[in-house]
C-alpha cells in the first residue's frame, strides 16, 4: 500500500473513532427519576441503594446507565409538567418516587413508556395496576405497606405512653390517598384502644407549625405522624417541634426517629428502593412492566429512639427493646 493511501485510510478511520464513541454513547439507556420532594431532603441512602438494585442488574451510573433527575420540590402541581419533560427526553424507563401522586402523574403522561414506582398501599385499589400478579399496562413496582401498618405503629406507641388517653394523627390533605386510609385505620386502632383521636392536617411548613400549636392547646398526649413523602422532608422541622413541645412522636418512617422522633414503624425502605432498581434494571434488559408482579414488602423495622424517650422522662418497656430492630441510645 502506498503512503498516501495509508495515511487517507488512518484518517478515516481516526476521524470515524469520536463519530463511533457518540453513537456508543447515544445509546445508552437513560431512566428518569421523578419524585415529589426536593434533593437535599431525599436521603441519600434511598438513592444508594436504587444505584445498588440497578448494580445487581448490571447497571452502573455514568457508566452503561443514565439517568435524568426531576424534583417537584414538594409542589405537587408540578409533577405532571416533570412526567412530560421525561417523555419528550425519550428516557428508556422512569422511577416515581414519593408516593401515589408521583405515580399517578407518570401514568397520566404516558402509557408506552416502562413506570417503577413505590407506593404505601394497594396500588390495585386505586387502579395503578390492573393486579399484583399481572400488572398490565406500562407500570409496576414495590408496595410498601406502609399505611398498612399504621395500626401496629399506633398499638407500639401505646405501649411507650401506657397513660395517654388523646392521640393526634398529622396527615396530609394534599394527599388525599393516603390520608383516607390512614385516617380509616387510626380510629379504628384508637376506638379499640379506648382512645380520643384529634385530627391535625398541614402541607406546608407554617402548616406544620400551626399544627403543633393546636396539638398542645388540645393537649394531646401524643402524636402518630402518617405516612408522606412531605413529612418524610420535613423530618427536622417535625423531630425540632415534637422535643420543643415535649410530645412523644411516632411516625412509620424510621428517618423520623433517626432525627429525634420516638419510635418508627414501618418498612425497610432502603430495601424498597433496591428493589425498584432491580425491576428498572431488568426493564432496561428488555422485562416488560406488565410480567413483572408487584413487589409487596415484608421487611419491617421497629426503631426506638431511647435518648428521645430519657428526654421525654418514659421508660421503654422491656419486651419493645427486645422487640426493637435498633435502638438508638
């Protein structure tokens, strides 16, 4: 071969080599992870071990994955506006995060593209899915149960405050989901207990604030704060109130007590998020949504802050530090 049609032929070849490295990397699979709250107060854990779910399939950020961000900043009527960015950016998947409002918003914008979602109960009921076993459609996902297990959670905060004769409930009205099961399941749990129930709602953080004030002009003797991806952000705000009130705080997300709250009851959430990962990452592998049953949790956690419980002057009963999952002294 000659020199110069050596060197025309490294040319080409050289000047194909980025043209191959774009089409390479244009290909790659991008999801898209809606979710109602705002970065800084999603825990990042719940981010780890999405990655972690979408590792065991194989996927790796950054590496052979993608993945487009989009955060409502807790106004919810922005969700569907975000759900449609990610349909015009073509994502290959998407994740609702934060509860049903996030899910249904998914659902609402589109009806081709995969949806994972995590929801805290039946998604069967409200009609995200046709069934547990055979979802059809475009959706399918984790059931986390934790509005379920509100009952439960009221029962074990009983036995932290053996003397409390009125309980308070936060719920969300932006929620209305949630917020009719919970609120379902509390005064039955309350009215088996022999308890007066008071009902407190805030979406917003002055909301939060004028609750608590109601809650000790009414003098409650505790607090079950229900299950939302809200209150889930607002976990300082809420921990912060509760200990300046001297209000014995339960909730069904362990972030809470983490933060300074009593008690938690709930589902492993972290497990939630791996495994929403784990059906995005076989989706991306070619798994259609409508195979794929619905995941129902069965990993629950019983978490009881015993430094909140000195500072509240209550004695944890023996039997709930045995029964505790952790402890946090």
């Amino acid at each position: 071969m000659r020199r110069r049609e050596f060197l025309t032929l490294l040319g080409g070849a050289a000047a194909a080599w980025p043209l191959s490295a774009r089409a390479q990397q244009a290909a790659m699979p991008v999801i898209g992870f809606l979710d109602s709250r705002s970065p800084d107060t999603v825990i990042e854990g719940r981010l780890r071990a999405f990655r972690q779910g979408l590792k065991d399939t194989t996927y790796v950020e950054g590496e052979n994955v993608a993945i487009e961000y989009r955060w409502a900043e807790n106004q919810m009527d922005r969700l569907p506006a975000l759900a449609a960015e990610l349909v015009h950016r073509r994502v290959t998947a998407i994740v609702a995060s934060g509860g049903f409002v996030v899910a249904f918003a998914a659902k609402a914008a589109t009806t081709t593209i995969p949806i994972v979602f995590g929801v805290p109960e039946d998604p069967v009921r409200l009609g995200l899915v046709a069934s547990l076993a055979r979802p059809g459609g475009n959706l399918t996902g984790v059931n986390f149960l934790n509005v379920e297990l509100v009952a439960k959670g009221l029962e074990i905060l009983r036995g932290l405050v053996p003397a409390a004769t009125r309980m308070a409930v936060l719920i969300n009205p932006a929620s209305p989901t949630n917020t009719e099961t919970t609120l379902s399941a509390a005064e039955t749990a309350t009215r088996a207990m022999g308890l007066k129930i008071q009902v407190l709602k805030a979406s917003t953080n002055l909301e939060i604030n004028a609750a608590f004030a109601t809650l000790m002009r009414e003098r409650a003797d505790a607090l079950f704060v229900g299950q939302d991806a809200f209150f889930n952000s607002r976990r300082l705000q809420l921990a912060n109130m509760a200990a300046r009130h001297v209000i014995p705080m339960s909730s069904v997300s362990r972030d809470i007590a983490e933060v300074g709250g009593l008690m938690s009851y709930g589902t492993n959430i972290l497990d939630v998020y791996r495994q929403m990962g784990v059906y995005t990452g076989r989706i991306l592998k070619g798994a259609k949504p409508e195979d794929l049953p619905v995941v129902q949790s069965t990993k629950f956690e019983l978490v009881i802050n015993r430094q909140t419980a000195t500072m509240l002057g209550l004695t944890v009963p023996d039997k709930l530090l045995v029964a505790a999952d952790e402890v946090i002294e």
